[in-house]
C-alpha cells in the first residue's frame, strides 16, 4: 500500500505559493483540499499604479494592504490558474482507479485501531506555531516518529507513517533512529499523512540510536527555530527539519498552513552544516559509548 495523497509527480501548478515546492503539488492539495483539478482557481492580486511604477504612497504605505481600499491607485488583478497534469491521460484514469482504491482501504481503516510494525527513521519534535497580528510562539505537542517499512495490520504500508507520541511516552520508551517497534494505534489522515495516534502497548524489538532529544534540546530548538520560504527534499526528510502546522489568528478568524522549519537554528538550507557536524560526533560517540542496547530495549509500555 502506498500513500497516494502525497504523490507529487501527477499535477503541476504555477500558482505564487507553490514556488517553495517548486510547483510539483501533492495529490491530496489538488483533489481534496482545493478541488481545483480541471477547474482551477481563481484569486485576485492587490495591485497599486504609484508603486508599480516605484513611486511613493501618498498615503505614505510601502505595500498594498486592506487600508488601500478605495484608493484611486488601487486596484485588483483576476488570476486563473489551472493544475497541469504531467503524465499521460491514460495513464491519469489508471492513477483515478488505484487513488479510489488506496481511499477505500482508509475508509476501512480511518479512526479505528490497528496493529503496527515499523523501522524508525527519525524522531521530531511536534511544534504548532500561532501567529497573531503582533506576535507569534511555538508550543510544543510531544514528539512525531517516521516509521518505515510499516505494516498496518500485517498489510506492508511502503511509504513513510507518521506517530505522535506525547513527551512521557517517548521518554519511557527511549527509541531513537533504526529501533524497530511494535503495537497498537488509531490511524488517521491528516493534510495528506497518515498518522498514527492513541498509541499504546509498543514494544521495542531492536534498539536503534541514541535518543536524539530531551528537555534542554527542545527548549533551544524552540528558541533557535528558523523558518525556510522553500522546502528542500532534503531539510524535509532531516531529522532536525520539521513540518510545523501554523496557525493564523486575525480578526477573530483562522487559517491554517504548513511551514518548514530548521530546529537547528540555519538560515539558508544552502549553508547547512548537519551532516559535516554529525560525522564528527560518530566518533566521539565511538570513544565514549552510552547505554548498550539491552539496556534500552526491556519496556513495554502499557
């Protein structure tokens, strides 16, 4: 089973705020959230005749807001996008086919409890950001855990599932990056993943690395956390890149996105210095090594 919610080569969409994903767009942006496909959508862009000619404001703004409304200068352009598709007609009626059947089998599955089996891959801190009109904070949710190679319910799930985890159970269980483990969740989608949560009775089969966070390193990545405009593959699949869900608080209204953010504090994905940093503490780990696994792997929390 594969998470067809989040294939991105099937549509293709120049729309201004898909740039930072290089316009390649999930299945589930088009068809479930937007339901722009073959329609499209359509937006206006707020526009201004002195500052398009880099003129000044005479109402003294150096950018075209709601207080430009009824302005002489102001005024809107109609943009109509329309999602493209990059493969084949044929071959989309096939995808339609195998999509309803991927959607059949989470309607089975979607809020009921499942076995479960996987690889960790990384663990996250599971940070929500709210953004008021003067100020904004990150507040910590416990911890996302990407599992590969996964069963669900003795059916092989081959891309990523994700698990939340609260704070104490995650320090109980002392898993980090290669344990395999097992147990019981409720399983969900949510914008596109399929998250596993109400997680209980996991048991640790094989211990991987070190766990990679505790108190202190939250603490810092809350402090230190830097937002990318673009979202590289590879910050994306980092352990210390996170999806964070932000929220918008204005006018008594919500509006909710996903943005990436570097919890080691980079400014520019260009200038990353993680990997280079990490082969010099493989060796130190290899001189002074902590608890052996054994000592890891013996709780099995209810």
């Amino acid at each position: 089973m594969k998470n067809l919610y989040k294939r991105t080569d099937i549509f293709r969409c120049v729309h201004e705020s898909h740039r930072g994903f290089k316009n390649s767009i999930s299945v589930y942006h088009i068809l479930k959230e937007k339901s722009c496909f073959p329609e499209g959508c359509i937006y206006f862009r707020w526009k201004c005749r002195q500052l398009n000619k880099k003129n000044s404001c005479h109402r003294g703004y150096s950018h075209v807001g709601r207080k430009c409304y009824g302005c002489r200068d102001f005024y809107e352009e109609k943009i109509h996008n329309y999602p493209e598709l990059q493969i084949s007609e044929e071959e989309y009626a096939a995808f339609l086919k195998e999509f309803e059947e991927f959607e059949d089998w989470l309607a089975e599955k979607e809020y009921k409890q499942i076995e479960f089996a996987g690889t960790v891959r990384a663990v996250k801190p599971h940070f929500v950001q709210k953004v008021f009109p003067k100020t904004s904070f990150l507040s910590f949710r416990g911890y996302i855990v990407v599992l590969d190679n996964a069963f669900t319910d003795r059916e092989h799930f081959e891309d990523p599932l994700y698990m939340l985890l609260s704070q104490r159970y995650y320090q109980d269980l002392r898993i980090g990056a290669g344990a395999r483990i097992e147990g019981f969740a409720h399983i969900k989608a949510d914008h596109g993943r399929i998250i596993l949560y109400r997680s209980r009775g996991i048991e640790v089969l094989s211990c991987g690395g070190e766990p990679a966070w505790n108190d202190q390193s939250i603490q810092m990545a809350r402090e230190t956390a830097t937002e990318f405009s673009e979202h590289p593959e590879k910050c994306v699949q980092c352990e210390f890149g996170a999806l964070v869900d932000v929220d918008y608080q204005k006018d008594h209204h919500t509006s909710a996105r996903r943005k990436l953010f570097c919890l080691k504090g980079i400014s520019d994905y260009r200038d990353c210095y993680v990997r280079a940093e990490y082969c010099g503490l493989d060796h130190e780990a290899d001189a002074s090594p902590g608890p052996t696994c054994e000592q890891r792997r013996k709780i099995i929390v209810p």
